[in-house]
C-alpha cells in the first residue's frame, strides 16, 4: 500500500458504506488507489477530499447503468 492509499483509508471506507453493495471493496480501492495516482503532486493537505471526490466521481460514472 502506497502512503498516499493509507492515508486514504477513511476514504475507502466512507465510499464502501455510502455506495453499498452495489461496489465491491475491491472496486473502491482500486478507484481509490487510481485517484491517488492521478492526483499525485496536487497539494497534500487537499490529497483526502481530492482523492475522494475523484473515485466517487468514477465509481458512480461505472454504475449508473445498472
């Protein structure tokens, strides 16, 4: 796990109780790990709310259809 993922870990955990089973763990941490990678040299202190909004943001895109 990458430090900027262990930070996120509250990230992964409000994602998995806001959008339910309808995303698997798996998903999220992936969404989350992938958000981490793609923000990287954004300013840290904005990293968690950023990260989130992201993987949120593409975990709902790659659901809406069912």
């Amino acid at each position: 796990m990458t430090p900027d993922l262990a930070r996120a870990t509250d990230a992964v955990s409000r994602l998995i109780d806001e959008l339910g089973p309808a995303v698997s763990r798996d998903a999220v941490v992936a969404a989350v790990a992938q958000a981490c990678d793609d923000l990287r040299g954004s300013p840290v202190g904005a990293l968690p709310e950023l990260v989130e909004r992201l993987a949120r943001a593409r975990l709902e895109q790659s659901t809406a259809g069912l």
